[in-house]
C-alpha cells in the first residue's frame, strides 16, 4: 500500500502536473488551429465541389478520396518530413489538416445538398449575386443543420493529435507516455 501511495506522490507532483496541463493546452491549441482551418478551407472545396462545374468537382473529388481513405498517420509523416517550410508543428499538423479538411469538405457538402433549390432561386429572384445568395442564404442554413457532424469531426481532431506524438510533438498522450515511463 504504501508505494501505491509513493507512486501517486511521484506522478502528482508540481513538476509532472505543469508538464501536463502545458501539453493539454497544446492538443487543443493544435485542434483548434486545424479545425479552424480545414473549417474555411473544406467549406470553400465543398462549395467548389456542388456548385462549380464538372472539372472543379473531379479535381475536389480526387482530393477527398485521398485524403479520405488513406491513414492520417502516413500524411502526417509525408508533410513532416516532405515540407520545407515551417516549424515542427505546422509541417506534423499539416497531414491532420489535409485529412480534417477532406472531411469537412464531405460533411458541409451534405449540409449544401440538403438546402432546396428554391432557397436559390428566391434569393437570385430578388437581385442578389450568386456570392451574396451563398453567403446570405445557403451557407447560414447549411452550417446550422451540420453541427452535429462538426462536433464529431471536432472529437476526432482532438483524438488524432496524439498522432502527432510518433514525429515527436510534446502533446498530451505523447507527454502522459513520457511522465510514465520515467516514474
């Protein structure tokens, strides 16, 4: 009992408690960087994708089914070592950003399809531009009825920056593993 109780006091320390709670903030400052962006950019390749012709929806098709149905783990090794550009944790990052993307691009794609067509029409009937119609009417609606998935793409971003620990990322599991291996 007493080095269960010797153990606790070594893990628990002043030391290993900032070293955790540094590394948690990172996990969600990485997530939140990277939902962030593949929200903008997946919303832009879904928008490509439904609206802008046959080449552009191909070329954004080709992109999420590889991103899609290829480990995240592999991407992230491919940009962190491949880019050029960056610090550590833009080039590991980036792999989790391609891949977050590509699925957002599919989640708000199906927000897109679920808005009728009257809801486009109506808005160019009263003189708006195509851009002032998506930007006033269908992407408010659109993001609203795809909450729900972005919540589960948001779980799955944060589970998935602790494959940022295989490139050597201080996050949180990879800093949990570190604290126990030397207790």
């Amino acid at each position: 009992m007493t080095d269960l109780i010797t153990e606790i006091q070594m893990l628990f320390n002043s030391v290993t408690i900032r070293a955790l709670l540094r590394a948690l903030v990172l996990s969600f400052e990485l997530a939140g960087g990277i939902l962030l962006a593949s929200l903008c950019a997946g919303t832009l390749l879904a928008c490509l994708k439904t609206y802008a012709g046959k080449i552009f929806g191909r070329i954004v098709t080709i992109y999420v089914e590889i991103f899609r149905n290829t480990p995240i783990l592999f991407w992230i090794f491919v940009c962190y070592v491949a880019f050029p550009f960056g610090n550590q944790y833009i080039r590991a990052a980036s792999g989790m950003f391609f891949a977050s993307t590509a699925t957002i691009c599919e989640i708000v794609r199906g927000g897109l399809n679920s808005i009728d067509r009257g809801q486009i029409e109506a808005g160019h009937s009263q003189g708006l531009s195509t851009f002032q119609v998506m930007y006033a009417i269908v992407l408010p609606q659109c993001l609203r009825r795809v909450v729900p998935n972005f919540i589960n793409q948001t779980i799955s971003v944060f589970k998935d920056t602790s494959f940022l620990g295989q490139v050597a990322i201080p996050e949180f599991q990879y800093s949990c593993r570190q604290i126990l291996g030397t207790a």
